[in-house]
C-alpha cells in the first residue's frame, strides 16, 4: 500500500479512468465515490506529490503556518458573530509585548479551554458551580473574567479598558475579538495581562484562600507588564492603568467600604448594578450583582 502510486489505480485501456475493483480493496466506500467522482486526463501525466493548500501545489513553511493558523482558529470560529478576519485575533495575540505564557493563556481563553468549574463539570467533575466571588453564577470564563462584580470592578479601576465589562458578547472568543480589535498594543497588552492576573488571582483564592482587592490585581499586572518590558528592553511604552482620579482608598479599621457600578440601557430599557465591598487592609468581603 504505501508503495502504490496513483497510477496503478487507474486502468488506461482506452480512455483513462479509475480501477474501481482496486479502489474498493483499499478504501472505504464513502472515499471511493470521492475518488471516483476526481476526473482524469487523457494525458495520463506521472504521478507527483502536491501540496494542495498552495495554488502552485508547492510546500512551503509559510503555506503550512497560514494552514496551521485556520485550523486552530479559522473553521472553529464559523460559529462567532463576529465577521473579522478569523485569523486576526491570533495574530492580535500573538504580536502582544507580552511573555508567551500570557499568549498561550489568552489562547486558551478564546478557545475556552481553562479549567473553569463550568468547564470541569461539564468533563464529568463532580464539584460546585458557583462562582468564587460572587457566589450567584455559574463559573464560566467569561463570567469569572469579565462579567462579575469583581471582575468588573478590576476592570473599572483599570485606566485603559473602563467600559470592559459593559461589551455586549456571549463568548470570551467574541470578547476577545471586541476588545483586541478596537484598541492599540499598549491597551492589548494590559487587556492580556489583566486577565491573566485576574485568572491567577481566581487560583490563589481557589487553592490558598487568599483574597486580594481589585486595585491589587490591576497594580500586579501593570507591574508585571512594566518590569517585563524593562527586563525585554522593547520600545513599548509603559503607560499608567490605575485610574488616579478614583484610586481606591481604605475604609477606617473596623468598617467596610462598598463601592458600585450601574449600567442601562434605553433601548432595552434593562439595568444592572454591581458592589465590591471591601475592608480595611483591602481585602475582598463580598460582591453583588
Ligand atoms: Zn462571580
């Protein structure tokens, strides 16, 4: 089998055309009638090895990369509403001024493939649902990274992406596409970074039961960014997220702090409000929707 050529499975008495007692030794039947139904020339030309996704029927690396990028995100991504290019958001990643490890992550986040709880129950994972922070939805990676009241409030004190939790998507993948195709690199950047702290902030509450304010995540992930692009020498501009005007401050020891955020909107005429409450060495109490 490995040796046979193309040409043997052709019979050329007359007019060329396909042997099809020997097609039916070899192949399944569905691939035979896809076989059969290819035309033949008359010229009967010597077998070759093409490359079909290059017009010239050559490989190259370039062509097998371009390949490579459709598959992974090309025809999985037919199901997006977004009609942007389907290899943008890779190529938005993947050109971040951030380290590799955040653009396999916020890979795995287009492709929503963290170990969410939504995604671990629905693997067979017999654990609970909710959502760590607010303890009101089901834990899902655009919840836990966009939608929550933390998360939200991580967002809002973030300089660059205020409005974040307010785009209107149902997937991370749409999410991701929203915010990285309407912004510059420095902003692509800090949206990457952002949420991969808030991803890892979600760990260190999930197996060390630390819990850390807003404000701390966006500083750690401005700091981050900062030092790696001190460290990498690159020409990016490090710019400040943290939101001066409103730079969170401490309630007196013994209270709570709860700061809120609304939204509406007239044409729906729906709302929605959203809390974090705080306490005095700025650790995270309680959230509301
Ligand atoms: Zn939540």
């Amino acid at each position: 089998m490995e040796d046979t050529k193309v040409s043997e499975l052709i019979c050329n008495e007359g007019s060329p055309q396909w042997d099809l007692q020997k097609l039916n030794n070899l192949f399944l039947p569905v691939d035979v009638a896809d076989i059969a139904r290819i035309p033949l020339s008359i010229q009967a030309p010597p077998d070759r090895i093409v490359w079909h996704y290059d017009k010239h029927g050559v490989f190259t690396v370039k062509s097998a990369y371009r390949v490579a990028l459709q598959l992974t995100f090309g025809d999985e991504d037919g199901s997006s509403s977004s009609s942007a290019n389907p290899s943008m958001l890779w190529r938005l990643i993947w050109n971040a001024t951030v380290p590799t490890k955040l653009k396999i992550f916020a890979w795995r986040v287009a492709h929503d493939i963290l170990p969410t709880k939504s995604n671990l129950i629905k693997k067979g994972v017999d654990m609970q649902e909710l959502c760590m922070f607010c303890g009101d939805t089901t834990e899902s990676a655009l919840h836990v990274l966009v939608m929550c009241p933390f998360a939200a409030a991580t967002w809002d004190i973030s300089l660059l992406t205020r409005h974040a939790h307010q785009v209107r998507c149902n997937t991370m993948n749409d999410w991701l596409r929203e915010m990285l195709g309407s912004t510059n690199k420095a902003q692509r950047d800090h949206i990457i970074t952002l949420l991969w702290a808030i991803w890892g902030n979600r760990n260190t509450l999930l197996w060390q039961g630390v819990q850390r304010s807003p404000h701390d995540v966006v500083a750690f992930a401005q700091q981050y960014v900062h030092e790696f692009i001190t460290v990498n020498g690159t020409s990016s501009k490090v710019t400040n997220w943290v939101r001066d005007a409103v730079r969170w401050a401490a309630p007196p020891s013994g209270r709570l702090k709860i700061n809120f955020d609304g939204a509406f909107d007239p044409t729906s005429g729906r709302g929605a409000v959203g809390a974090v409450a705080r306490d005095a060495e700025g650790g995270f109490v309680a959230a509301m929707v």
